[in-house]
C-alpha cells in the first residue's frame, strides 16, 4: 500500500519524464504469482488488485472506526449490487449480490447494449412472468451502481480443436454515454413492457427482412439475382432487334461466292420457318446491299446483334409484354421501397424505445478504456484516458502520454480492425461531480493542483525525490560541460606547419568555408585549396599568366624542366593553362563548384579591374558571384541537381541565414589565401582580406556563423546517409541499407525541424526506411519458417537486432499512418503463427518473441554508433546523389 502511494504521488507530482514503477509492481508481481507462474490476464490482475486494496483499506478502516461501521472507500467507489430474480425449476428466487467488475460476452453481439442486455437475462423469459410454469431462467436488476463502474469484456475463448485460448477480434461499439437506466430494479416493469416490445417489433423485422430478401435475391437456382434486374432484362431481350437466324447455323453456313443475304432473313431460315415465314415483311432484292463472307471476312457484320434476341416476335406481342414487364417492374420497385422504408422505421422505432425522459435520468460518461494488442498469449496493453479539465483523450503508453482523439481510440478500441480491441472499460457516473472536479483550499478557495492535492508525508516524498532528480541533471550537465570543455581544448592545440600542403583527410568536411581567420589552417584541407596550393608551390617565383585571362598580351614563363603545362577545363567555367610538376596535378580538386564560381567571377570582372583597379574589381566579383548563387537558390531544380550539395551559399540563403553570416562567408571564399597564384586574383584576394579585417567581433556573432556552418556540414552528412543507404537498397542489401536511412531519417528530422529546405524529402526517406523493414521482415519470417534451427535463430535475430528497435522510429510519429499499417503488417505477420501447429521448441521461441515485437512503447531505444561515412569530394558526391536520384526517378516507389 505505501508504494502505491508513493507511486501515485510521484505520478502527480514529479518532474521526471516518467516514473519508474518497478518497486510497486515487484512487490504486486510477488503478491499476485499464480501456481503456474503464467502472466495474470487483465481481468484476474484488476480483481487481485482491488480485492487487495479493499483488504487493505479495511484494516485501515477497522483501526480508525469510533464504534461506527468502518468505510471502506474501495467498496464505496467501484462495487455496486444487483438483485437475480428467476425461477428454477419451477420456484421463484430472489438474491441480492454484490459486484464489482462486471463481466460481458462479446462474442455475438455489436455492441455494449446488446452485451448488457444478454447478461442481463438468462434462460427462459417467459417464465419469469407466468404463474404455472417450470421452466428456468432469472434476469439481473441493478439496485445500487458504484460510482466507478467497470465492464470487463470477455474477448477470450477456448478453442478445443487447437486446445489452447484464441482472440476474438469482433467489433463491439460502445458509446461515450451510457444510459443505464433499463437495467435498474426500479424501472423494471417498464422496461419488460419495452423489451415485450421490440421482441415484437425485431419478429416483424425478420419477416420484413425474409420477404425483402425474396426480392432482392430471386430465383429458384444457385444463382439469385435481384427481381427488378431481372424484370429489367427480360425487357430488353423482348425489346431487341428480331433475329431470323439461328446463330449456329449462320455461322456454319457455306454460302456460294455469288449469293446475296438479305440484311434480315437469310433462304435458310425461311424455309425452316414454314407458313410463320409468311408474317415477315419480304424484302426486296434492292435492299440486299450487305454481302457477309464469314470465312474470308473476320469481323462480325454490322446487322448482326451482339446479344440474344427473339427470333420472331409481333408488334402486338411486343407491346402486350413491354406493357406487362414495365407495370411489374414498377410494382416490385414499390415493394421493395416500401419494405425497405418499414424497415428503416423499426430500427429507428427500436434505436429510439429508450429515449424517452423516463429513461435517461442513470448517465456513464466513458472515462477509461484498457486496450489490448496480439493474440490470446502474447501482447501489449496501452490505455485511452479521458481529461475532464481539458476535454479530450490522453492516450497512456508506457512512458509515452499523448493526445489522442475519440476516432483513434474507436479504431483502437471497438475491434474488427488488425489485432487490437477493448478488454476493459470504464465508466463514471456522469451525476457525481465529485469524481472529476477540482480541488479547493477550504481557507483560501483556491483550485488546488498538482503536489497541492497531495497530503503531507507524500508531498514531501516528492519534493525529496524532486531533488535527487535536479541534482542528477547538475551531475549530467557538469559532466557534458567538462566532455565539451576537453573537446574545446584539443581543438585550440596549434598544430604543426606542413612544409606542403596536407592531402584531403577522410571524414573532415571539404566544402570551402572558413568560420575564422585563425582557424584557415583548417580549411587547407578544401578540394580547391589543394589544387591551387600545388599550382603556388610550383609557380611562386614565377609570375605565372593568369588563369582567367589566357589571351593577355603577357606572355606566360617558360616552365622548368621538371614542370609541364597542363591544360584544364572546368564545367562552366572554360580551359585553362596550369603549370605542375610531373605526374603532380590532382583535376578532380580543380572541379569543386566554389572554386569555379570564384574563378569565373573574377575573370568577369577583368575589364572592371583593369579599368578601376582591385577594389573596383572585388566589388563586380563578389557582385556577379552572390548575384549567381541567389539566382541558383531561387530555381526549383529537379532533386537530382541539388545546388545546396554544391554550395553553401545557396543552402544559407534558401534558409534565411542572417545577411552578415551571408556575407562573412562569401569573404571568406574570396580572401583564401590560396588565391594568390597570379596577380590579378592575389590582389583581389587581399582586398577580401582587408574586408574581412574590418568587422569588428560586435558585427558578427561568430558563434552563430558556426552554428549555420555545422548545420551545412549535418546536411552534408544526412545526404550521404541517404545516398548510401539508397545505393545499399538498389543492391537489395536491406540490412546494411536500413542502418544508413534510419540515420538520414533522424539527422534528416531534426534539420527539418529548423525549417523546410533545412533537409531532404522526409517522405522519401521515410518511404524507403519502411520498405527496408517490410522486407528484411518478410526475409526473417521465411528464416522461421524453415524449422531449421541455425535459420530460426538467424530470422529472431535479424528481428530483434533490427527490426524491434526500429519499430518506436515508425510509431512515434502517430501522423504517418503509413508507417503505424506497417508496423500493424509485421506484427500481424508473425501473430499468424500463433494458430498453426508448429514444433515445441518454435513454439517456445515464438512465445517469447512476441512481447518484444507487440510492445507498443515509443521508447527510442539506443542504437549502435552510425556507420561510417566514405570520404567524398563534392564532385564526387553531387554525382553519386545525382545518378542515385535519377534512377529512383525511373524507378516506381510504389505507395510513396
């Protein structure tokens, strides 16, 4: 009883995300283990459950009690009494009983009515209500409802071929309010006169219904169709164009090549028919225009009719039976409207019988419904509880308590739909305000809430516990504060001057940025600032021409011995004379998309240059570079063009990244040192260099330009994921490919989160994730049906290892319904199993795998560290995401 307490206080009182119920629920595990150590049912663990509380709370009651009968607060809250009154074997009885949750078949009815009216009445009605009669039977009568009344639904039965329990899944409706009034002893007499009633009123119902089903299904063989149909078609036969041929005969008839058909008779059939021939108007050799020549034409001729016909059939026989079929027609279409309208009138007639005043004065408001998922053995409970404070439901998971509305909790709760349904529910009396309002300060008047409702002892265990939980988040914070500090530290330790330049180190990020002039040392690791230190060490005493401006007056230096001139072309940009040592020049680095922009830009700006010297220069570069990269960041390019990947720049301005993180960036790209490979770009280099000098540290807040430069670097990250994890899936190598899109998906949610053009196509990503677990699923599920030990074990794992933990990522997130059908598929895949024959030891395995899998938790529990990530150069990667992207554009995802 003490932990329960404490256990309730904290769940009203605690800052923690969630309470830890484990005390409480070792000491009720020990209490209530049965004989066999079989896991208690909901209805056996919720009967222990308030027997033990009322035991409790009677002792405690006994104790307090001052010569007064003690209260025991869980008798007067959740048990109510009913009087049996029946006849058995010819004797009246009376009995009162008590009760406390109140058991209902559902199997056979459709909803909570009907169940209540079946438990309602047992045996023979009518010998309740005869003198002279020896037959059995009583019915129930409610005398006294508890506050608190709950039905348990009996969604459970035997299965004697199989010898073991099975599930029933049958829809049963339950309503929001619930009118009890038709079950209390006090109204009994008017509710026998109602029930007399629609007994009545259900026997015509049937009899309407058998009479409506002779004309809906009509006919005397195994096929039944509707009478108006077939009124309908017998009138359309009569009513078709008259066929004097036999359509056998026509078809083998060998006509002479010369001979002529008449488009109506044929000789054949005039002879056949005899003197009745003479009724048929004749036809004039002038009319024989259409010549059929069935074996050398293969269409069928345009007189013959595509359906069956009469073969010969007056005007006044047509019209006396299109006259008698259309009346009949009419007549059945009135009956059957006016069966259908009676109908409709007694199930109104019988929905309605208790509706009146008399009859709605005992309301239940739903407040509760226990839900289960699985098979009879195996599952997951979860339950939908409603907040009178706020007016809506709260779905309760585990740690998980979300919003809910009455439309998922119907589709949870009312059954008939995947594997879960209601086991247990729960209703307060709508009348009994006590139940659901708030709490007052006697001497204040003031609402109490929270810790405020609790007493005393629990309202300081909470605080207490409170404390222990802000002193874990000190410890926590203090302890990433000092893994931050440490990071800091070794990232500050200068490194040591390269004589040459480093080659690219894999893993580091390439695309050209440089959150700080002290930190440029860092950056000497971009594509581009590769190829152009080689171009520097090889040409720094040179003078060499300058790239952009081939066709100066200038004459480029000779090269020494061991150099040689190399031509370039860049995409975009043009073919340019670079001079190397042998066998030292690396293209792909010339090929990174800001480096090309650079350099274009600069030798757009030659003549301002030339004309107005380097500042005027810089300016039209800069102008002509960010005037480009605004106009890239404005298209809606197709996704395998993706300009982001290409430049930062553009990825910043799509999302609205402050002007001067804008501008610092594009300074920094223009001030690279390594631009200094011939005059014109060093001195427009410099002049960056000098712009860059005069923002003061108050101008830009270079914490915040990291910030932005490692969400670029995330998003380069997430595009790697997805474009590994993608190529992993077109391989069909589902495992390795769900670990990278379970990362892209993550990494990919919270940069959307920022905003809408912060990541990828969550829906893509989202689409192939699914995939990846529907197949290595039904892969795990073919394992385990082997029956071979070592694949068994195999499929449990690949289940296990794989897919349980993935399934929280697909149920978060109670919106992507296509994930939740999913996830319903897989679990249903495997809930199959329960009801075949299958070895002992799979049997075991089965069982218990099942919880795992059933578990409803949306707990993301931890995964291994991310795979690793190949080292790409951005030329490199916009390709690969760019030819993976087009072939899934050729390829249909089919429901995406």
């Amino acid at each position: 009883m003490r932990e329960l307490r404490y256990l309730f206080a904290l769940l009203v009182g605690s800052k923690r995300k969630y309470v830890d119920p484990s005390r409480a629920v070792e000491i009720l595990k020990d209490a209530f283990k049965s004989n066999d150590s079989q896991q208690q049912d909901v209805s056996e663990f919720t009967h222990k459950l308030l027997d033990w509380l009322e035991d409790a709370f009677q002792i405690k009651a006994e104790e307090e009690r001052d010569g007064e009968k003690p209260k025991n607060p869980m008798v007067e809250l959740f048990y109510g009494r009913f009087l049996a009154v029946g006849v058995l074997e010819g004797k009246k009885f009376e009995n009162t009983e008590m009760f406390g949750q109140y058991p209902l078949q559902v199997n056979g009815f459709k909803d909570l009515h009907e169940c209540l009216e079946a438990a309602m009445i047992e045996g023979e009605i009518e010998s309740l209500h005869s003198e002279n009669s020896a037959k059995s039977g009583q019915e129930h009568w409610f005398t006294e409802l508890p506050p608190v009344l709950t039905f348990e639904l009996s969604r459970f039965e035997f299965n004697q071929a199989l010898g073991r329990p099975e599930k029933i899944h049958n829809k049963l409706e339950f309503p929001p309010i619930l009118y009890l009034d038709r079950y209390m002893h006090k109204n009994r007499e008017i509710t026998r006169i109602k029930r007399d009633e629609i007994k009545r009123l259900k026997e015509y119902l049937t009899v309407l219904q058998q009479r409506l089903e002779r004309y809906l299904s009509y006919g005397s063989g195994p096929k039944r169709f509707p009478l108006v149909d077939v009124l309908q078609y017998a009138l359309e036969f009569a009513s078709s164009k008259p066929v004097c041929t036999s359509p056998v005969d026509d078809l083998g008839a060998s006509a002479p090549a010369s001979s002529t058909l008449p488009a109506q008779t044929s000789p054949s059939t005039t002879e056949q028919q005899g003197p009745s021939s003479s009724d048929v108007p004749s036809t004039s050799p002038v009319q024989r225009s259409v010549i059929h020549k069935p074996f050398t034409q293969s269409r069928i001729p345009p007189d013959l009719p595509m359906h069956p016909a009469p073969r010969h059939i007056t005007e006044e026989e047509l019209s006396v039976l299109e006259g008698c079929l259309h009346r009949w027609r009419t007549e059945v279409e009135n009956d059957t409207r006016d069966l259908q309208e009676s109908i409709s009138r007694i199930h109104r007639t019988i929905e309605l019988m208790y509706s009146d005043k008399t009859m709605v004065q005992v309301p239940y408001r739903l407040h509760a419904v226990l839900v289960h998922e699985g098979q009879a053995n195996a599952g997951h409970y979860w339950a939908y509880i409603y907040d009178h404070h706020q007016n809506r439901w709260m779905k309760y998971n585990d740690i998980s308590v979300t919003k809910s509305t009455w439309e998922e909790l119907e589709r949870d709760s009312f059954g008939g739909y995947r594997n879960a349904s209601a086991y247990c529910l729960m209703y307060i009396n709508d009348k009994e305000q006590y139940l659901i309002q708030e709490e007052f300060n006697k001497e204040t008047g003031q609402i109490l809430v929270g810790m405020d409702t609790l007493p005393s002892d629990l309202r300081d265990y909470v605080k207490e516990d409170n404390k222990r939980f802000e002193k874990e988040l000190e410890e926590w914070d203090a302890e990433l504060a000092q893994k931050a500090q440490q990071e800091k530290l070794l990232s500050q330790i200068p490194r040591a001057p390269a004589p040459s330049p480093a080659p690219v180190q894999a893993g580091e990020p390439e695309y050209l940025e440089q959150p700080s002039r002290t930190d440029i040392s860092k950056h000497l690791k971009e594509d581009s600032v590769q190829a152009i230190n080689k171009a520097l060490a090889e040409q720094e005493d040179r003078a060499p021409e300058a790239i952009m401006d081939t066709s100066s007056d200038n004459a480029p230096a000779q090269p020494a011995p061991n150099q040689r001139v190399v031509e370039v072309a860049i995409p975009d940009v043009g073919t340019f004379v670079i001079e190397s040592e042998e066998g030292g020049y690396d293209d792909e680095v010339m090929l990174t998309p800001n480096m090309q922009g650079i350099i274009m830009a600069i030798g757009k700006a030659r003549n301002v240059y030339d004309r107005c010297g380097p500042e005027a220069g810089f300016f039209k570069a800069i102008k002509l570079e960010y005037t480009r990269l605004l106009k890239l960041a404005q298209e809606d390019p197709p996704p395998e063009c993706d300009y982001r990947l290409r430049h930062a720049i553009v990825y910043f301005i799509q999302n609205q990244a402050p002007k001067k993180i804008i501008e610092r960036t594009l300074l920094e790209q223009f001030g690279d040192h390594n631009l200094s490979f011939d005059e014109r770009c060093r001195n427009i280099m410099k002049v960056a260099q000098a712009k860059l000098e005069m923002i003061k540290p108050d101008e830009v807040n270079m914490e915040e330009y990291e910030r932005w430069h490692q969400d670029y670097r995330n998003f380069r990250e997430t595009t790697m994921f997805l474009m590994v994890g993608l190529e992993f899936f077109q391989k069909k190598s589902y495992m390795e490919a769900l670990l990278y899109l379970i990362y892209a998906y993550q990494n990919n949610k919270e940069l959307l989160s920022k905003g809408p053009y912060r990541g990828h196509d969550e829906e893509l990503i989202s689409h192939y994730r699914r995939e990846c677990l529907l197949k290595l699923n039904e892969h795990a599920a073919a394992l385990f049906e082997s029956g071979d030990d070592q694949e068994v074990n195999n499929g449990l794992i690949i289940m296990n290892e794989l897919i349980v933990p993935c399934l929280p990522l697909l149920l978060v997130d109670e919106m992507e319904e296509k994930d939740i059908v999913a996830v319903e598929d897989m679990r249903n895949r495997w809930c199959s199993y329960l009801g075949q024959e299958m070895e002992p030891n799979l049997q075991e395995k089965l069982t218990d795998f099942l919880p795992k899998l059933l578990d409803c938790s949306t707990e993301i529990k931890g995964f291994n560290d991310p795979p690793k990530l190949p080292s790409y150069s951005t030329h490199e990667l916009c390709e690969r995401y760019a030819r993976i992207m087009l072939s899934l554009s050729r390829t249909p995802a089919d429901g995406r």
